[in-house]
C-alpha cells in the first residue's frame, strides 16, 4: 500500500453517540422534507442577493400590509424568513463536518480499493500452484465487461 492517510478505528460506542446525535438532530427538526430533483429544479432559489430582497420586502408587507391581499398571510411570511435563517445557520455550521466526512470516507474507501488491488495482482500473478486461481477468478469479477447488445439490424 502506497499512502495511508488515515489510520482509525471507530468504537461501535462512539459510532452509536454520533448516530444517537443525528437521531437527536432529526427529532428537533421534524419539518424537514425530501424534495424530488424535480421539485428541487422547479423552486425558484434564494440567495445572499434574494436573502436581501426578501427582508426588505418583508419589512414593506409588516409595516404597510394594508395593500396586500388578505390571504397573504404576512404572518407565515415572518416565519418563513425565520425559519430560512435558522435553518442557514444550521447548514453553515454542518457543512464543513460534511465535507470532513465525505473527504476521509473517499480517502479511506480509495485506500481500501487500492489495497483489494494489491490483493487481486499479487493473487493473479502467483501463478498456478499457489492454489489462488479460484480466488483470482472471483475477483476478476469486478473487471468483466458486460456484453453491450449488438443492435437488431432493420429490414424494410
């Protein structure tokens, strides 16, 4: 193995704490919802530049509200905002712990293929009497390419 950049075990207790903590995080947000990359491309999108349009517009419906219609509910509207700006918060404070464990699961999953590699060449290469060929051959299995079908030729 070339390069080993991470070497950790993780305790099942330590494992179950951040799995309880997530359980914990889960319970305290019991709104959240699963879009569908549909929904997802359809809603328009708030940004700094839109975060900043919205607080005004905001403030415009609380203090003069008496334009709206009266099924704006300017209410739910504060809420929104709020909301939007907690949950920001959040996201802020989980993204750098995401990309920490996105990052080290690559690093370690990469490790471990490229040690299984290791595993597979030397089974490969150490010939006949070793008594690997049907260890060899079921690794193999991951670099058989599958049979694209040839197209069915069209007869007028």
């Amino acid at each position: 193995m070339a390069v080993n950049r991470v070497s950790a075990k993780l305790l099942s207790t330590d494992k179950d704490a951040v799995m309880q903590a997530i359980a914990t995080i889960k319970t305290k947000l019991p709104f959240l919802i699963d879009l569908s990359p549909e929904e997802r491309r359809a809603l328009p999108k708030m940004g700094d530049k839109t975060s900043t349009f919205v607080t005004k517009a905001l403030e415009v419906a609380k203090q003069n509200g008496d334009f709206l219609p009266r099924s704006f509910d300017v209410a739910e509207f504060e809420s929104d905002v709020a909301l939007y700006e907690e949950l920001r918060a959040i996201a802020l404070a989980l993204a750098p712990l995401n990309e920490l464990v996105d990052d080290t699961l690559l690093e370690v999953g990469s490790e471990a293929y490229a040690a299984a590699l290791t595993v597979y060449q030397y089974a490969k290469n150490s010939g006949q009497g070793a008594g690997l060929d049907a260890v060899a051959d079921e690794l193999s299995k991951r670099f058989a390419k599958k049979a694209t079908p040839k197209p069915t030729p069209v007869t007028a």
